[in-house]
C-alpha cells in the first residue's frame, strides 16, 4: 500500500508491508481489460497476498504471482498480513491531507476490503495447485525464462520503497537506484510485450527522481516508455503508472 510522507510528520515503515489489493484495484491502477487478458499469460511482482490471482484464476486468466513471502507457511502470512493491514491504515488516519479517503467509515470500508482480499487469496493459496500460481521470488533475479509473460505487473514496492532520502517511505532501504536498474531489466526480460508499473510519485506528490534516471538510462533507450493516467482513487497525486513497451 502507497504510505506518503510530510515534511514535519514523516510517514516512514520499518518493512516492507504485508498488503494486497484487489482484482478492482489491479484494474484501477494498471487500467487492465479483463476480457483483452484472456488467452494472455500475466506475471504479478510482488504480489503479497492481494486477491488479483485468485479473482483472474476464476476468469480463466493466466496470473501467476510471485512474492519472497511465499516461502512462508500460510498461517505466518496471515499473521503478518492482519498486522501490517490495520497498522496501515491506522498511520494513513494521521495523514488524512495524503490520501482520498477522508473518514473513519471510509476506513472502515477499506479495512474490509482488504481482509477479504486476504481471505479470498488464503483460499486459493491453500489448493493443491496453488504451487503453479504463486511461486517464491524475489528482484533482482527472477526463476523465470527469457519472454515468459505477455505482461509484467508490479504495484506498490518500486520506487515507493526506496528510503526516505531518496523519495521513498522506508526508515532504511536497500532498493536503491541500482536495486531499480536490475528490477526493471529483469521484469523486461521476462516480459514478451509489456511492463506496468504503479505508482510513479515521491512522497512530495512528485515523480519519484529514480524514474528521471531511469528515462535517461542509456540502457533502457530501446524500449518505449510511457506515463498513463489510471482510474486509481486512494492517494492523492498517484494518478499514472509507468507503461514500458517491447518494441
């Protein structure tokens, strides 16, 4: 979940939260067209324990996720996920000028919605051929082969989770400006068409200085990058992903 930061009150997360988002928000933030990803296979990065896998999976779209967190048992997640979630939310009430939520009940709503992401992913994880949808991985490297995705997602942890110096919300971080390179070099590797990336602000409400770099990165000149603006309605100023083509 996007955490922004003020100049006299810092919003700034020791770790990186457990937190998913739903098969709504996914297509809020990435503007997908659900019946278009049909017969498209689609790599979720990050995915932590969001719903978007197990909702795509029921409409016969090929998701797969990947996440560190899968290396852990399933009980361990939850406890993790029901800690991170409500502790979230509770540092967003203190940063109310951040975000578009704007009282408690809307809270309250959005604390529900993200526990039933969490118990709609928990279901789906336990079954037996859960091993094919969420595969334990971690940038920079990725066990996957050259081409492997139509489409590369990832959603709140590049550049948010950069350390605060650097434009990000983490006390200490080591996804530092290299951590980025080899990040989105390897999600274009995987990918056969495109990488999505969401959101691109800094804490200022800003674009995030590592995607300027990154535009003038001689090594990323061959592909086409692009800003698109989302329908995405929870933090103010977090209005468009990086869209990367394969051309």
């Amino acid at each position: 979940m996007l955490m922004l930061n003020t100049v006299n009150d810092p919003f700034q997360l020791s770790h990186v939260a457990c937190f998913g988002r739903t098969l709504r928000e996914y297509v809020e933030m990435f503007n997908l067209d659900l019946d278009g990803l049909k017969g498209k296979s689609v790599l979720d990065c990050a995915s932590g324990p969001a719903s978007f896998t197990a909702q795509a999976h029921r409409r016969e779209i090929n998701v797969v996720a990947c996440d560190p967190i899968y290396s852990l048992p399933i009980d361990q997640i939850m406890l993790n996920a029901q800690r991170d979630i409500p502790a979230c939310i509770r540092e967003t009430q203190r940063h109310r000028e951040l975000f578009e939520r704007n009282s408690n009940s809307e809270d309250v709503d959005f604390l529900e919605e993200k526990l039933k992401a969490l118990s709609l992913f928990a279901d789906d994880y336990k079954k037996l051929d859960a091993c094919k949808r969420y595969i334990t991985a971690s940038f920079p490297h990725m066990p996957f082969f050259d081409e492997s995705f139509d489409i590369v997602l990832c959603a709140n942890l590049l550049f948010l989770y950069s350390d605060v110096e650097t434009g990000g919300i983490l006390e200490t971080s080591d996804f530092d400006y290299l951590f980025h390179h080899r990040a989105l070099h390897e999600m274009l590797r995987i990918a056969k068409e495109e990488v999505r990336i969401y959101p691109v602000v800094g804490p200022n409400k800003e674009r995030h200085p590592f995607i300027d770099e990154l535009l003038e990165d001689k090594s990323f000149a061959q592909y086409d990058m692009q800003f698109e603006s989302v329908q995405m309605k929870d933090i103010k100023g977090a209005t468009q992903m990086l869209r990367i083509f394969k051309i």
